[in-house]
C-alpha cells in the first residue's frame, strides 16, 4: 500500500509540475507577443505547452538513459545561452508597462523562467527525434545527383543575371566607391578596407580594360568574377554534401536557397569585403569537413589545395577573419592529430604566408594600415553614452576626456547602434594623444565602467544586439545602386521598368510578412540556427573516443570559424545591425543544417 502511495504521490507530483511549467511558458509567451493577461487565447498556449511537454516525456522514455543525461546538459546550456540573449535586448520592452521595480523584476524572472523551459523542451524534444532521424536516399535519382554540383552552379549564376542586369555593372556604396579609387589610383593604398580584396578587385578590373575602355563595361568583370566564385562555394558544398547521402529533396532545397534566397542574389553583385569573405569561409569550413571525414589522400589533394587557399583568403578578405582564424587553430591542430606529420606543416606554411602579406608585402606598396581608433568602437560607444545621458565626472576624468573629445558635442552625435560619430569625434579633434595615453584611457575606461555598469551594458547591448537577438528588425538587401562618385562608374538599368522595380520590390518585402521564412533574414536567427544545429549534432554523435575517426570535437571544429567572427565582432563591431557584416552566417547555414542531418551515432 505504501509502495502505490508513493508512485500516486510521484504521479500528481509530476502533474503538477508540468502544469507549472506550462503555465510560466504560456506567462512568457503572452509577454513576448504582447499580448494582454486577460486574453482568453492564454489557455491556448497553456493546453498546448501541457501537451507538447507531456508528449516530450514519453519521447524521453524512450531514449537511453545514458545518452538523456548528456541531452540535457546539451539543452541546459543552449536554453540559458538563449534565453541570455534574447533578454538581453528584449527586457525593457517586455516591462516597460510597469514602474514599480519590484513588479518588473517579478515578470522578468517569470519570463526567464518560462522562456528557458520552452527552448529546453524544444530542444530536448528535437534531440530524441533526430537521434533516431536518418536521411533516405534517392537510389532513382543517382545520375541526376552525380550532376547536381554542376546544375547548380548554372542555376545560381542564371538566377544572378536579372539582378545584375537591373543593377549593372554592380552595387556599390561608399566603402565600394573608397577601394575602387585605390584601384585606378585616385587615391592610395589602405587596408582599412581588405588591401587584399581590393587587389582583387583591380585583378579582374584591368583584365576587363584589356577589351573594352568604357569603365562600367571593365568593372563588371570582377562583379561576374564574384557571382561565379560564389556559385562555385555553393555547388562544392552540394558536391561535398552529396558524397554522404543521395537525398534529392535535401540536396535541391540547399541549391534552392542559394538561387532564389533574395539577399543572396543581391549580395553577390554587392562589391563589399563581406560577400566574397561569406564564400570564401564556406569553401574553408565545407572543405574542412571534407578532410576530417576523408583525411588526406590523393583523392582529397584538391579539396587540401582548397582548404588552404581558402584559409589564407579567410585571414586576408576581412581584418576579423585573422582573429577568427587564430581562435580555431589551436582546433584545428587537434582535429588533424592523426595527419599531424602532414597538416600541421600545412597550417604553419598557411600563417607564415598570411604574416608575409600583411608585413613585408603591404609595406613594401605602402599600405596604410586601420588607426587605432576603428578597433575601440565599443568603449568608445561606452563612454559616450556615460557622457549622452548626463553621468557625473570627476574633474579629472572630464579633463581627460576633453584632451582627445569635444564632449559638448557628444549628446547631440551619439547614436546607440552605430560608433561612426564617436570615432569621427576623436579623429577630428585631437587622435594622436588618444593612441600616445592609452593606458591613462583604459584606466578611465575601466573606471567609469565600475561606476556606471548599467550604462555601459545598455550601450553594449545597443552596439551588438543585432548579432546575437532574433528581436532586432532591420531592412536587408534593398541597396540596388551606385552612389554618386567622381570614378566613372555609374548605375546603367539594363533591364528595368514598373513590373520589375515591383517585383524585386515584393521579393524583399516578403521578410517582413511572412512568419519563420523571415527569420533566415535575421542575422540573430541564424546565430541562433547555427548554435541550435551545433547542440543537436553533438546530441546525436555522443562519441567521447578520441580514437574514433570522427567525433564531437571533430564535428565542433567545422563550427569554430563562424562562431569566431561572431564573437569578434562582438568584442569590436563598429554598427549593430549590419547584416553584411554577418553574411558568412547566411552563406554557411545551409553547410551546418546538412551536417546535422548527415550526422550519424557512432559508437567505439
């Protein structure tokens, strides 16, 4: 009797729990879509978070026990990391009713509480199902996937032309405009803007002036340069990709999203550092994985020969790439351990390359290197909003501040997302004494860091939110133009009219009506996509053998170099919400949601 007491006890008990956890979830969600407590669509949510979370108990019952255990550390840590991040932009807003302390800090914990469980459920609940989840081939289609990596590369590029002819010879902006001028010599070398991609760009624009001298008519040989190098990292992922398995349906939404994706059409005829960075990292992380399941051979000498092209063009195409890069080596060397003899030497030879470019090459053509200034834009947005919003100084920080600032003007230039004025404040008016203090100035920094730290979270989670909160909205891709310049490039409409301005006018709208195709244009979406896909693989390769050909540390590796330009950016983003900036999380996703699938548990 005792005995079925208890067990009764057990049951109720976990009755109740689970209508506790639906009722915190539902408390959140109402919270998050805004909706008042008094809306009846409440009971909604609650009955289908009590189903859902009793639903995950029986898919939980059918997991091993000892692989749950580490499903749910993997969920545990996601869930915070998450929810972290989503409230970090989002919690002002979601009390901003209220005034009393006490009560905000009530409904945000309640938030927390509610927000953790539904993205722990969520991701638990996708573990159990892909830990049984395997890709099936499509044995009819063989010689239609032998010639997909060629198919979609003739896809992608037809898909670019309308676009390119609409915006012909390309799309540039200021920072385009800035390296083109060094191209025909209007003004001298910088690597403020990649010296190295410039330089790329002058390669394909003095090819063109070989057959034509109309400029417009040589420039568009780099942007045609561009989308082909583009189609060509996406059709070797499908050509990678299809090595594993023979799903058609897979394999086709992959070279679906790169052909008809609007912002990719739009980026590959954007003349910026970032396109040609996002594939270049693609052909790095894709060739990466290609080499950790195959290990160096004759037969993966040319995927080798990629890896390292790519990798030095990865540290070269954009300033965070280097950083990035030196974040996943120490990766990188354990990964290759077993091909040490081979790789290890390759990767050294790729640094010793990197390092002779950016030393004795860019300063034998007299590159100007980025000031000091540009790599300070997140203490900077720091101390600015210190002085915006009216903090107290002592005499001698005001003092400081005002040997390198003008801080009268500082209230009516500081804007929250974007470091440009603050930087603009320094380089106008005194740099040199910034650069020649600097440990007097991180003294201060740190100072009134200590002071005021609320201040100098707002103003960190201002200057970033847009790379980590799916809650940050912004307009992506409807740049279609050149800006006026004295270079002699000018925007020619090889197609255009009504029906095609509208047209392309609705294709990029399109994200801010409809629901979860909208979030691939979000740059926190897809942070969060590429953290998700790396918690669920691991969940379903609970490999701990070292000695196994291919484990999660292996697998963590692919994900590193994107994960480290993330993190760079967030230690010195000069704009939060730049989505080209973060075009290389767009361009790889597809690279991460395949090897999720792909994934198989392999136990030694």
């Amino acid at each position: 009797m005792k005995l079925k007491n208890i067990t009764s006890y057990k049951q109720k008990f976990s009755k109740f729990i689970l209508c506790m956890e639906s009722f915190f979830s539902t408390w959140a969600i109402m919270r998050i879509a805004n909706l008042h407590s008094m809306n009846i669509i409440a009971f909604l949510f609650f009955l289908l978070s009590l189903v859902f979370f009793s639903a995950l108990e029986k898919e939980i019952f059918l997991q091993k026990q000892e692989d749950i255990k580490i499903q749910c550390i993997i969920s545990d840590i996601l869930a915070v990391i998450l929810t972290v991040f989503y409230l970090s932009d989002t919690h002002k807003a979601l009390v901003s009713d209220l005034n009393n302390k006490l009560f905000q800090l009530v409904i945000l914990l309640a938030v927390a509480l509610g927000l953790f469980l539904l993205l722990r459920k969520g991701i638990l609940y996708l573990m159990c199902k892909f830990s049984r989840f395997e890709l099936k081939d499509s044995y009819k289609s063989q010689k239609l996937i032998s010639k997909l990596p060629l198919i979609s590369f003739v896809v992608i590029v037809l898909c670019r032309i309308p676009w390119l002819l609409y915006s012909y010879p390309g799309i540039m902006t200021p920072d385009s405009i800035n390296q083109f001028k060094q191209v025909i010599e209007m003004s001298s070398f910088s690597n403020h803007h990649p010296w190295m991609h410039t330089m790329t760009i002058s390669l394909f624009y003095h090819v063109g002036n070989l057959f034509t001298s109309n400029t417009n008519d040589a420039f568009v040989f780099f942007t045609i340069f561009q989308i082909c190098f583009m189609a060509f990292a996406s059709s070797y992922l499908i050509w990678v990709i299809s090595k594993y398995t023979k799903s058609l349906p897979l394999l086709c939404g992959i070279i679906a999203v790169y052909a008809f994706l609007p912002y990719h059409n739009v980026m590959a005829i954007c003349i910026w550092k970032d396109v040609m960075f996002g594939g270049t990292l693609l052909l790095f992380c894709t060739s990466l994985f290609y080499l950790l399941k195959e290990g160096i051979s004759k037969k993966t000498l040319p995927s080798t020969i990629l890896y390292f092209i790519s990798g030095f063009f990865m540290c070269v195409y954009r300033s965070n790439g280097w950083y990035a890069f030196i974040l996943t080596f120490p990766f990188l060397l354990i990964a290759f351990r077993k091909q040490w003899k081979l790789l290890y030497p390759l990767h050294f030879l790729l640094l010793a390359f990197v390092l002779v470019v950016k030393g004795p090459v860019m300063n034998h053509y007299e590159v100007e290197q980025p000031d000091f200034i540009e790599s300070i834009s997140i203490p900077l947005q720091q101390v600015g909003r210190v002085i915006a919003t009216g903090q107290e100084l002592t005499p001698e920080q005001n003092e400081l501040i005002r040997k390198i600032i003008k801080t009268e003007h500082v209230p009516e230039l500081y804007t929250e997302y974007i470091s440009d004025n603050m930087k603009e404040l320094v380089r106008t008016y005194n740099p040199n004494y910034l650069t020649s203090h600097k440990s007097e100035y991180l003294k201060l920094w740190i100072e009134l860091g200590l002071k005021y730290p609320d201040t100098y979270l707002d103003a960190y989670i201002a200057q970033t939110r847009g790379y980590y909160s799916p809650s940050a909205i912004y307009s992506v891709a409807e740049v279609d133009s050149i800006i006026d310049n004295e270079t002699g490039l000018y925007r020619e409409y090889l197609i255009g009219g009504k029906l095609i301005v509208k047209l392309r006018e609705i294709l990029i709208k399109l994200q801010d009506m409809v629901p979860l195709y909208g979030a691939l244009w979000s740059m926190g979406s897809l942070f969060w996509g590429l953290l998700l896909f790396l918690g669920l693989t691991i969940g379903k390769n609970l490999n701990f053998n070292l000695k196994a050909k291919m484990n999660f540390l292996d697998l963590i590796t692919v994900w590193i170099p994107n994960i480290a330009v993330i993190g760079t950016l967030l230690i010195a983003t000069p704009v939060a919400i730049e989505f080209r900036y973060a075009y290389n999380l767009a361009y790889c996703i597809p690279l991460y949601f395949a090897i999720m699938l792909l994934s198989k548990e392999n136990r030694s």
